[in-house]
C-alpha cells in the first residue's frame, strides 16, 4: 500500500496514470471529468484475431 501499489490513489500519482483510485478532476469546478465515448478511436473496435492454439 504506497507507491508501488497501482490500485491506490499514491501509486496512481507516482506512475502517473489514472484510474478509479484517481480520477481526473476539472481544476474549475472540482467534479471529476468524464471522457466522452465518441472519442474513442474506431480502430480499436477492430475484431481481434483468434488466439493461438497450443501445440
């Protein structure tokens, strides 16, 4: 539980990274920013290729 953990608000801070532990927050109004959907990129909806069978 301290910098090295990423599902605490500490460890988010120190890998600078977000998540629920840190969400962005509008520096204005203080409310948490949510990212609309629409900006997405369409490429990631790509259909994936199926995974490799073992030998």
């Amino acid at each position: 539980m301290g910098k090295g953990d990423r599902r605490t608000r500490r460890g988010k801070i120190n890998r600078s990274s977000y998540g629920n532990a840190r969400p962005h927050v509008d520096v204005v109004s203080g409310a948490a920013v949510a990212k609309p959907a629409a900006a997405k990129p369409a490429a990631a909806a790509a259909k994936k290729a199926a995974p490799r069978k073992k030998a």
